[in-house]
C-alpha cells in the first residue's frame, strides 16, 4: 500500500557539499567566461597579465610623444600658464595611452585624471623649485607631478574598488622622480629645455616600475560588472 511518507535522503558529506558550493560568486565564469562589459574575473588573470605588458611599451611611446607635443606648444616649462597648459596636453595624450591598456578594467575617467593630475602636480612641483632645472630640482618636481597624476588615478581605482588602490598613490611620486632622474643622466636635452616629463630613458624605468605596482593591484581581482554574467561560446 502506498503511504505519502516522506523519504529520508542521506545527509551529504562536508566533502560533497564543499564540491556542490561555488567557491568564488563569479564560478559560473571560470574556464574562460568572461562578464559583460569586458570585465575580467580571476579565472581570466593571465589575459589580464598579458594585457598589462603592453603598458610599458605605451608608456614608452607616449611620454616622449607628449613631452614633445607639449613643448612645441609651451616652449618650455617657465611659468605657471605653461606648465598647466604642458600638463593638460602631456596629461591627455599619456592618459589616453593609459587607458588604452586598462580599459577593460578602469573607467575613460582614467584620462581626465591624468590630465588634471598632471597639470596640477606639474605646476606645483616646477613653482615649487622656481622652474629650476638641477638634478634635485627634477626630483621634488617630478616627486610633485608624480602625487597629483597618483592621487587623482588611484580615485578613478577606488572608484572600481580596486584593493590597495591607495597604494598607486604612494608608488607614483618616486616613480616620476625616479624618471626623471634617469633622464638628467641619459638625454640632457629634456632638461635644458624644461621639457613636461622624461624622456625615453626615465619612460623605460617608470613604465616598468609602474607594470609591476599595476600587477600586483589586478592580481586576482574581478572588478564589478556592470552588467549580468554572460558565458563564453564554448
């Protein structure tokens, strides 16, 4: 005779349950899925990896690329009106290659951070030394430009919440001095004539400092989606 009883089910093991769980909220993306938008999850951190080498190269390619746009504008860093105007064009064009690389992981608010952050940081750090152009005068200025570019950056980072993007802040200002440190010893011709950043030299060291505090910021991060999980055509 049949009964309505219900039927007892065997308790699952934590084992099973641990296999059942997802261990990441985004583990219906693993294997390659990715989220709508272009954001990347932690399964996807070696195309992140990958991505990020390029930002070297586009730092190296656009520093000397502004420093020189800039300086046919201006004709030299002199005075408050020329650094602002340098560091609003430098900013742009640097910001822009920024993003260019980040793009799938940070906002276009990228690049009006850098360009004000320039022009700011710039025409404090070059007031603050009178335009001067000695080797300690690079340092604070380029310590200066390095804060504001930093600060303004690593806003746009916690905006994504991205973990330690306070410390982007922290990294920039002796990575800018250190840039243009290189520069005073390599091409002495950005400093006599009051270039807005390094050249080619500094963009080498910088960029790859720069890589690596990146790195360590995206390094298993997932940045909030705007959007719903989408599964990659398998």
């Amino acid at each position: 005779m049949a009964t309505n009883a219900p039927v007892a089910q065997r308790p699952r093991s934590p084992k099973e349950m641990a296999a059942r769980a997802p261990d990441h909220p985004n583990k219906a993306l693993e294997g390659g899925e990715a989220l709508e938008g272009g954001v990347q999850t932690r399964s996807n951190w070696r195309e992140t990896a990958r991505r990020m080498w390029l930002w070297p190269v586009m730092i190296l390619i656009s520093l000397p690329i502004a420093g020189y746009i800039a300086d046919v504008v201006i004709n030299g860093v002199d005075s408050v009106g020329t650094a602002l105007a340098g560091g609003i064009i430098a900013g742009a064009i640097i910001g822009a290659a920024g993003w260019f690389v980040l793009r799938k992981l940070v906002s276009w608010l990228w690049i009006p951070a850098t360009t004000v952050g320039m022009a700011v940081g710039l025409a404090g750090g070059a007031a603050l030394v009178d335009y001067g152009i000695d080797r300690g005068d690079l340092l604070l200025m380029g310590a200066v430009t390095g804060l504001g570019v930093g600060v303004l950056q690593a806003l746009v980072l916690a905006r994504h919440k991205i973990p330690g993007a306070f410390w982007w802040a922290v990294a920039n200002p002796p990575a800018w001095a250190l840039g243009w440190l290189v520069t005073s010893y390599v091409i002495t011709a950005n400093v006599k004539e009051q270039f807005v950043v390094f050249g080619a030299s500094g963009a080498i060291v910088f960029g790859l400092l720069t890589l690596f505090v990146l790195a360590m910021l995206f390094r298993g991060t997932a940045p909030k989606a705007s959007g719903t999980a989408v599964p990659a055509a398998r």
